[in-house]
C-alpha cells in the first residue's frame, strides 16, 4: 500500500480571528505547540495590548507574523468620513509596523450610496494617500477582493480583475493583492487573473477557507478546507504556478467554530489543511 506524505506545516498560517474565543496570548501558544509556522492578528485582537510586546511574544512562539489585517474602508459619502479612513489606516500601518509584519490586508469598503465605480475611485484615491507612509514604515498593502454579496458596504473591489486594474492604476510596488478562495472561487476569469498579477509579482497573500452548502449566514458560516465546493487545491496550484511561495492562510469565520471546543477545531484545522487544501 503506498502512503502519502502528509504535507508539513511550514506553509500554515491562522488568522487570529479563526480562533476567536482564545485570546491573541492562548492562540500563539497553542499554534505553536502544533506546529503551525505563521499567524495573521486581526486589529481587535491587539486591543488593549502593547503591540510591540506582543509582536515579540509571537515571535518567541517561533511563529511568522504573516500580516495584520485590516484596514480599508476608503468609500464615504462625505468627505469627513474620508479622511478619517485615511488617518485609522495610517494608523494601521503603525499597528503593524509596531506588531513587525510587512504586510496589511485592506478590505476596500463601499458606501451604498455611492455608485460602485464612485467607490472605488474613492479607494484608489484612499489607498494613494497611505502609500506615502506604508512605504515609510516598510509595509505593503494587500488589496483583497470580496465576493459579490458583500459590494454593499464592505467592498466595491469584488473581482481579482477590479483588484488587479487598480494595482495597475496605482503602479507602486507597495500595492499588491491578498487572493481568498471564498471570495473568488467563483470567477471563471480567476486562473487569467492570477497570472496576470503573478506576472507582476503582485500576490501578497493567499486566504483559505471553503463554501458551505447550504450556506446559513453570509459573514459567519465560513467552512472548513474540504468541507464545503470551492476547488481549493486546483486554485492553490495556480497561485503558486504564478510563482507564490507565501503563506497559506485559514482565516473562518464561524459561530459554529468558535462554540466548539477550540483545541479540537486547531486538530481538525490542521488535518484539513494537511488533506482538503
Ligand atoms: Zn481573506
């Protein structure tokens, strides 16, 4: 019988938020001591914290701090409302810069009285303005696409095409894309597109998770690898043909997740990922 080598874990990272009922603390320790290599620290986990400290205790857990996540949120009827997006995500870039990734994910935003392509001029326009600082403190910033459910009020960017012409227009090396399976799976351009920012060595992060079927919650049903539609290996295999070595990140958000039993959603997350991904 011939076996198959279970693939290592040098490549895993978890979003903070994946296993939200433990504190940012608990989480480092208990990805840690299962091997994970990398962690993503949503903002609200830093709440309250030294960030640089905590930075620290992360990297004594061995683990690679993958990114921050998020800022974004450009689009704003007034112009008030602007200008204090720009200021939380330079402030943002602090967070990050103080935490030691190099990277921050933006969930773009979108203001529902706004036409989409009015958005997201606004978030051309937002992200131009930080760009300034997020190469001043070392950062790059990862626009990331979200699925067309969301181009309400979370993002006017819902394809990786959108992701990449902006990239293109805002032409800075400090600008890439952060791919997730759940927002894209979908799109019957994604292989095209995914070539097209490899080619501009553009891909900043690759998120995973799956699609349930039936999905009960448009936020907060996100599956586990395997367990829902999405071809996460088949869409793996094409970011890192355009020449991807990063991380592969579990970011779920779940209710059902976070009330279970938080040791055993960490065993299943690994096996999944070792397995479905
Ligand atoms: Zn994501």
């Amino acid at each position: 019988m011939r076996t198959t080598a279970l693939k290592n874990l040098s490549r895993l990272c978890i979003h903070s938020i994946t296993t939200k009922p433990w504190a940012i603390e608990t989480a480092a320790q208990k990805f840690s001591a299962a091997g994970v290599s990398g962690i993503t620290v949503w903002r609200d986990a830093l709440i309250g914290r030294n960030i640089q400290q905590t930075g620290q205790l992360l990297r004594n857990e061995g683990l690679d701090i993958v990114s921050l996540c998020r800022g974004g949120f450009f689009p704003g009827l007034d112009s008030a409302k602007r200008l204090v997006a720009i200021d939380d995500n330079k402030k943002a870039i602090e967070e990050a810069e103080a935490l030691g990734t190099n990277l921050i994910v933006l969930v773009c935003g979108a203001d529902p009285g706004l036409s989409l392509e009015d958005s997201r001029k606004q978030i051309r326009d937002g992200i131009a303005a930080i760009i300034p600082a997020a190469k001043a403190a070392g950062v790059r910033l990862a626009i990331e696409p979200l699925h067309p459910m969301y181009a309400d009020t979370r993002s006017a960017i819902n394809t990786l095409k959108q992701a990449n012409d902006m990239c293109d227009e805002l032409n800075s090396p400090w600008v890439g894309v952060a791919i997730d399976v759940y927002h894209l799976w979908w799109d019957p351009s994604l292989e095209f597109e995914i070539k097209r920012c490899g080619a501009n060595q553009n891909i900043f992060a690759f998120h995973i998770c799956d699609w349930n079927v039936p999905t009960t919650d448009m936020l907060l049903d996100r599956g586990l690898m395997g367990e829902g539609c999405i071809p996460i290996k088949k869409i793996r295999s094409w970011v890192e043909s355009a020449g991807f070595i990063g991380f592969n990140e579990v970011e779920i958000f779940s209710n059902k997740f976070w009330q279970a039993d938080q040791n055993q959603f960490l065993h299943n997350i690994i096996e999944a990922y070792q397995i479905k991904s």
